[in-house]
C-alpha cells in the first residue's frame, strides 16, 4: 500500500527537496504541495493524503493552526512538523495541536522517510533530541494544571474582575479587601497559573475556562 504525502513549506526550494526524497521512496507518493496552512487543507480536502508534512512557520495560516484544523477536520492525516525549531515549547504546542511526528530539518532524509512510515503505521514519533524536552515541558506544565485547581473562590472573583479591566484598587473596593490583600491574592494567582504578569493570568485562565 502507498503512503500518500502532502508536504506544506512555504520555501519552494524545500518543498522540492523532500518532494525528490520522499518520492525516490519505496512506497511512497506526493500527491501535492501547499505553500501555506490554507492550500495545506484545501490540498486535503482534494487529495486525501494519509501523511500531512508541515512547516511550523508559514505566512496566512502556520502549521499549529493548520495541524488543529486537520485534527478535527482530517483525523485520519498523520501530521508531521518538519522544522529548524528545537525550542521545546513548538514541540509541545506541535504535541498539542494533533501532530504524531516532530522532525528537525537537520536531520538526514533517511530519518523522515522512516518518520513518515512510522506515522503512518500509527506511531508518534518525536525526533531523540526533543523527547527530553517535551517530557520536562509536559510535566511542568502538568503540575501548573494542578496548581490551578487549587485556584479558591476568592481567586477565582479577583480573576474575573482583573479580565474586565479593574486596577487593584477597585478590586478592592467591590469585594470589601483592602488593596494589599488584592496584591498577596494576585501573588498566589500568579504562581498557581505559572504566569508573569496580569495579561498574561488573564489569558491562562481564560484558556482553562476558569473565568469568561
């Protein structure tokens, strides 16, 4: 049985390159190319590949985005992430989004076929040099998932006021605290939601749907 491709890079060059490797294969076949997220998936919806091989970063639609769409649209696709990007939190966000393989460009092309058979054979495959990471990344953030279910009511109110704009002060005004106690809750929230800054608790805590 064929394994059939779709290869996604916004580099036309590269694009060529893994089109002559892959199709130099046995048992393989490239049934067309995209040079960004929004051909990737019309590519799809025409060819029905078994294999989606992606850029992370493309122009209009990148490949997390796409790979998401892919996972509930395609569920059937292997998604791929081909990158020059080592940074373990593309390899989480990749893990996330429904890629099964994570392969670095630096690697040799002997390496993606063997990626692409393996993927397509129902495996994951997540390039040696990056499975330490993405497990040190999981697991971190697996324990900031935890912390956040320790958020406590009181928390959870200072959140919701802290996401429609209210400074500290008028936080605590409207929950009858004074502005130091605000600043020790926001302290905890802080830590619990592992995040830096108010912005940044906003958007983690609107991402778990902890407030709306």
């Amino acid at each position: 049985m064929t394994i059939r491709v779709a290869i996604a890079d916004d580099h036309s060059l590269v694009r060529q390159g893994l089109r002559r490797y892959l199709d130099m294969a046995d048992g393989i076949e490239v049934v067309g190319e995209a040079s960004n997220g929004k051909e990737l998936l019309e590519l799809i919806g025409n060819e029905n590949p078994d294999i989606a091989l992606i850029d992370i970063r493309m122009p209009e639609m990148d490949g997390l985005e796409a790979a998401r769409v892919i996972r509930d649209q395609h569920p059937k696709v292997g998604v791929i992430m081909l990158t020059a990007y080592d940074d373990r939190q593309f390899v989480v966000e990749a893990v996330r989004s429904g890629a099964r393989g994570y392969v670095l460009k630096a690697r040799d092309a002997e390496h993606l076929i063997q990626t692409v058979r393996l993927v397509a054979g129902g495996n994951m495959v997540i390039d040696p040099q990056l499975v330490v990471a993405l497990a040190e990344e999981l697991s971190t953030a697996k324990e900031r998932d935890r912390k956040a279910e320790t958020l406590t009511a009181r928390e959870i109110e200072v959140l919701q006021l802290l996401a429609f704009g209210h400074t500290n002060r008028d936080i605590a005004e409207r929950l009858y605290i004074s502005p130091d106690t605000v600043k020790t809750h926001l302290e905890h929230i802080f830590e619990k939601l592992g995040a830096s800054d108010r912005t940044a608790a906003v958007a983690e805590a609107l991402r778990r749907r902890l407030i709306e």
